[in-house]
C-alpha cells in the first residue's frame, strides 16, 4: 500500500493521565537538545552546548553555491552569494535564542511534541547583514504587508509537506538588530544552527530565526503558511485560530548548586555559604529583577543584578545562601520591565507553547 | 530529613512491560544527545553534532590553572601543565567513539538509565600526546599492573559519590594511538568533551576515554574503582560479576533517504534510483563487509565500501536502490575481519550496554 504524506504524519495529541513519554518524543530529544544547566554560568553560550531544534533533517548546504533571492513585491530583486554578504557592512549582536516549545514536557496535560524541559536556550554572538538594509536595497513596492523567509529544510509536519517558512510583517522585519546571519560567536555557522544563512530575531522565540535561509519573498498580505497559521499558535481547543507565538517571556534558570545524581539530577551540597547564581532575560523589555525561593516558593529574596550592555542577552544574577542540612525545593522568578513575571503555575495551551512557570531544583544539603 | 548519597539515589532498575520513558530518562536526554543520523554523511562530525555523554556535571576547569599529576607506583612523578604537554611531540589520530549504552533504549525490557537509541557516536580528529610516552618519562615501577585516570567531574551514582574515575591495565594503556588529548578537530577541546585534556583510547567504546584528566595513577594491583568493577559490566542477574565492557561492537547506520516526518521521523521519499549510504565501524577490527536490505532483513545485498587510512574511524558504504511505491524497513548489517557480525536480535543484559542490534529505518516512496 502507497502512502500519502498525511498517512505517514500523525495529528497532534495530549499524552494520557499516566502516558509515559513515547518513543516518537524520545527520538526528538536524542536530536534536539537542550543547553546542560550548568553552562547557565557562561554569559555567551560555549560551542556545541546551545539548544537545537530542526524541524525535519539538517539539510547539507554547499556555501559556494549557496545564494539568497530577494524578490516578491520589490523594486530590484536580489540575488545575493555568501561573498556579497560579506562585503556589506555587517554588524555583531549578542541575542538569547529560547524554543516556543521551551517548558512543554513540564505541562500536565503534556502535548506530544519535542519535549523540552526547561533548558531549550542558550546565548551567542550572531553576525551579519541587518535585515532592514537588505530590504531597502531591494525597495518594497508601494502596497508591500508582509516578508516571507523560505528555508532548505524539508519534510512533513501533520500531513502538510514543507519546506520550513516563517513570515513576518513589513514593520517586524524592519526592526532595529534583525540580522541575515553568517557567523555565530565569530566562526561560520555550524550546519545545525543554519549553515551558511539564517535569520536572527532578536527578542523572538526560535521559530522566527530561520535557519539555513534561501529566499525572502515581499507580499502584500499577510503571510498565512503552516508555521504562522497553523503551528506555533497558543490555543486552548483545536477548532480556534489561537494567539500568534512571538516574543520570548521572561524567565530565569539556576546554575544548579552542589552536585548531581547521575540518574534523577537532584543536587547534594555541603553545608556552608553558597552563592546561588543563574541567567534572566525577556523578550518583552529588560530583565528589571530576580527573586529567589529556596523554600518552594513561599518566600523570595530578590537576587543582585548583574549590569548588560546587551539588551537582547540574558542578565547574570547571584544571591548568597546558608545551606544548612535538609532538602530544599530551590525556585526562581523573573520581572520584566513590561510587568510580566514568570508565573508559579504552567500556561497551558495544545501546542505547549510559551510554558514560563517556574521550575524547581532538587537541593539535599549533607551533614557537614 | 538530611539525606545520605545513597538515600537520594536510586539503585537501578528495568522498565515495566508497558512503561514509557520515564522523566529521570528524558532528563537525561534532554542533556546527552545523540548525533542526528543526517550528520553521518560526513568523514569527521562537524562541531557540535558528535555525541555527548557526562555523567555529573561538565566541570568548569581553568587551563591556565588546570595541570596533570602522573605518579602512583612510578619512578619519576611528573606534574605537568597544558604548556608542557603542546610542547611535546603530538600525533593527531582520525577516532570513531561511540557510548557504551548505545541502543540501550531499543532494549526490552529497558534498562532504566541514559536512553540512547541508535546515535550516540560521532568521529574527530584528536590531537595529543601519546600516553605511553608519558608513561615512559614517569617510569612505571617493577611491580606496576594498572593505570588509573581520575577526571574532575563530581557525582553521585547508584549512591556511591565520586569523581569520574577509570582503570587500564598497564598493557592497554601502552597501546599504539592511546593519547592524552587537548585538541579535537584542530581546536581546544570544548567544555562537553573534555576541557582542557582528556583521555582518547581508540577502539574502545566511550567509558575509557576519561574526559577533564586531572589525574594518572600508576598502581600494582587491579583496578578495582565504581566505573570498572560496578558499572559497565554486562551482567544477566545483578548478583553476577559480569563480564567487562570494552572494545566496541560492530555497527553500520545510513543516512536516512528521503525527507523526515517531524514527529514520528519516519522518511518520505519520490520513486527512482537513490543512492543509500552511510557509515560503519568497529572497534575490535577493520570493518570488512556491509550489507543493506530494503525488505527488513529478508534478504540483504552488499554494499560498496569505500577505502580508508584510519583504522580507528568508521568506513563509508554505499549501495543503489530502485525504489518504487510502497512501504519499505531497510537495515544494515556490518561485519568486521574479527568475524564479528552485527546481530538482527537485541544483545539483552542488566546495563543496556553494547546493545548493537541492528535499527530499522522506516521509508515510505510516494507515488511519482
């Protein structure tokens, strides 16, 4: 029997009450994964430990023959080679890049997608082209809405074959800091974080940044392909259009203190002073404070704040701790200067999309 | 309640007939990844992509700081610091590593520990000194059996704290291409594998090749430490010693054909004459002979494999196939010059290790 590309693609579902995770989660996770807690220390995230996540298979890219077509609703369509990239004046910008998925596999209900944890986040510094030149070069035509980003991955998403394609509006394109990017902390892109172009956001989840980009197209309307319309909407039932995933929420994660269990990753400790540390950031507006619970979150004490000069960077922040024996249950929360603090409690929606409550760390202090 | 190590970590256990993966698992993974089998398309495994495996934490280790003791049961101790070890004489050696646990996943039932399926292997270029020169600069005493590496990740396991430790005899450890290693693919050794220096034991699967060394012990006996003597041992009963796991078993993968479905990661694929390729190693000896079957093992043909010069990398195969509609299980099944064959049933025992059985890879051709 000959399938079809919706036979071979399941729809999307909810894991049962007592549904362990799935083989088809698993196999995500042996792929995609997250950035090991620990490396929370750094301020730019070291080789090969930033989160990854491909939709279908790293497409192998030759950078010679690689060009980026601009065209659409424009004056002068482009044909640009990585080498005429890089003859325009580029520009350096320190940005930390978090899945939509980040938090999914903490829901109850859990979606059956990739299932991230907490740690689908890491921080570089991505060079290249602002987005925003590249645009005026071209010259949108006079009734110009939208700007489509076409990838060369490829596969099948819930029955709908694809290359992976985003679009954003004229006015989120044109933004200050977006970048067609071409080398991650200085070094050409690796293949999994888009090779030899991709788009970078800044501010916005990973689904925005497209990766191993190959043509941006002018439209004058608004883009309503698979990944806007369909994925990476938050909705509540199948049958509403649901809330456009854009802006990353503010968050903050522990380096976690002590040492770990190698099978449960609870954390053991000596008794004494400690310097609890970790990293915030938001896509909203700048990380303004940190609060710290080492006893589950019914007090908090805030942490000290670290100054950036990266806006669109985590925010290092410490507090010190007298870790006496006992377990503790160790939380951390952050406000953003929009208002927006991370909740206690998940935020649930089907796609498991944007899920910001806090996450705990299983601390035992040993006897001295 | 103060807790003891052993109080906060759990002994081991195997999966229930019906249990999904559990949360320590996809902690777990979610941590350790695999190398996407796309990457197994290229020679040498581009940054980032090669496997990682850490038991605790990756320390953070200054090289400024950091230096190697060698001494023990040796004539002349040494204590040597990075600079000392590139001013010697270095070999650069092409090695295939591979985890212990790879496939442990696929077994049933499933050892509960990292849950790798069939990717955690990778291949670089290593860069170091060879120990057995080192070895020789420190003298190993008369009655000299063993040789210990002691690495400065910190944990606990199965309630017994310690650092990541490991034993060779003396004679393993005098092996051709065993190195001290500071450079992998031309580059520092990134903080996952290794940073600064660690161990690289061609042939072997991951477990000996002790990353973060800070430590070289020469002693008269056995070595008798948690990593040897408790884990990675292949046990039917936990009351039984258990044979030692070390050399890797024979293993072919491909590079899935076709294009992937996001969730299940089956493949779609448009009929013709496609090129199925990929890569397969051994650690025991050369690998001499592929075989691919598109009917899931039914019947098998072989393919052309390519030559190399390092004989501690895997080698590329390749093979033609006319594929027409329908749905298809290929495998591949590697031999190498020991006799040794890839089996087509699981290679069941306690700890899930040297599970090489071969994987099956799903593929569904479309109409034209």
């Amino acid at each position: 029997m000959t399938a079809t590309t919706d036979q071979i693609s399941p729809p999307g579902r909810l894991a049962g009450p007592d549904e362990g995770i799935t083989l088809d989660e698993l196999r995500l996770a042996s792929r995609n994964h997250a950035m090991p807690a620990e490396a929370m220390r750094a301020d730019v995230t070291p080789p090969g430990l930033h989160y990854v996540l491909v939709h279908y298979d790293i497409p192998h890219v030759d950078a010679d023959t690689w060009s980026l077509d601009i065209g659409g609703d424009v004056e002068r369509p482009l044909v640009l080679d990585l080498k005429a990239l890089r003859d325009m004046a580029a520009r350096t910008v320190r940005v930390t890049l978090e899945c939509a998925g980040n938090g999914r596999a903490a829901l109850s209900p859990r979606p059956i997608s990739q299932p991230w944890l907490a740690g689908a986040v890491g921080t570089a510094d991505w060079t290249g082209i602002p987005l925003r030149q590249l645009l005026e070069d071209a010259g949108p035509a006079g009734g110009a809405h939208s700007v489509v980003f076409t990838a060369l991955d490829h596969g099948i998403e819930r029955g709908i074959e694809q290359d992976y394609e985003r679009g954003l509006t004229l006015e989120q394109a044109m933004a200050d800091d977006v970048l067609v990017a071409f080398e991650m902390n200085g070094a050409p892109l690796p293949p999994q974080h888009g090779h030899p172009v991709r788009l970078v956001v800044p501010g916005w989840y990973g689904m925005a940044h497209v990766k191993w980009l190959s043509r941006i197209t002018v439209i004058d309307h608004e883009y309503d392909g698979y990944q806007n319309a369909v994925a990476y909407r938050t909705r509540a039932r199948p049958d509403e259009p649901g809330e456009a995933v854009t802006r990353i929420h503010p968050r903050a994660l522990l380096v976690p203190p002590g040492f770990p269990d190698f099978m449960t990753r609870e954390r053991a400790l000596r008794p004494g002073v400690v310097e609890l540390e970790g990293r915030a950031w938001s896509g909203w507006a700048p990380v303004e404070q940190v609060d710290v619970s080492t006893d589950d979150g019914t007090t908090w004490q805030p942490a000290e704040l670290s100054t950036s000069e990266h806006r669109w960077a985590w925010r290092r922040f410490a507090c010190r701790w007298t870790a006496s024996p006992g377990r503790y249950v160790l939380r951390v929360r952050a406000t953003d200067g929009s208002g927006r603090q991370q909740p206690a409690d998940q935020q649930w929606n089907l796609g498991g999309f944007a899920n910001n409550g806090d996450q705990p760390v299983i601390v035992h202090v040993l006897e001295a």
